[in-house]
C-alpha cells in the first residue's frame, strides 16, 4: 500500500531529482567520436550479400553503442 497520497506536484518533484542525476550516456556522445569507429566497423562487417531481400542491417555505429552499453552495465 501507499503510504501517502500523491500529489499534482510529485510529477515536478520526480523530475527535479532526475535532472540532479548526470546524464551518463549524454556524457558519452560529447566525449566519444562514433563516426571514427564506422570504416572499422565496415571493415569488420563487409559481406557480400546475395540478394537485397530480407530485412536490412541495423546501424553499425548504433550496434556499437549498444555493445559498449551492454559491456558498461554488465547486461
């Protein structure tokens, strides 16, 4: 159960202690170049394909991030 009631201003009071909190992966983007990983990464991922059906490929640069994250959070 609840112990109290909420309030028209809790919403307000959330976000004032979200904004307290440093945006890690903000942080990240300023710090990180991501274009400079792209010629690797197509380096690593150039396969000939066969057809052009299918479902396309993610973003490398976006699969990346998502690796680092993962590695980063232990997920």
């Amino acid at each position: 159960m609840q112990d109290r009631q909420t309030d028209i201003f809790d919403f307000q009071k959330h976000e004032d202690k979200l904004k307290t909190f440093k945006d890690h992966l903000a942080s990240l983007n300023e710090i990180i170049k991501w274009e400079t990983f792209l010629p690797i990464l197509e380096a690593a991922f150039k396969k000939e394909r066969k057809s052009e059906g299918g479902r396309k490929r993610f973003d490398l640069i976006l699969m990346h991030k998502v690796i680092i994250l993962q590695n980063q959070y232990n997920l």
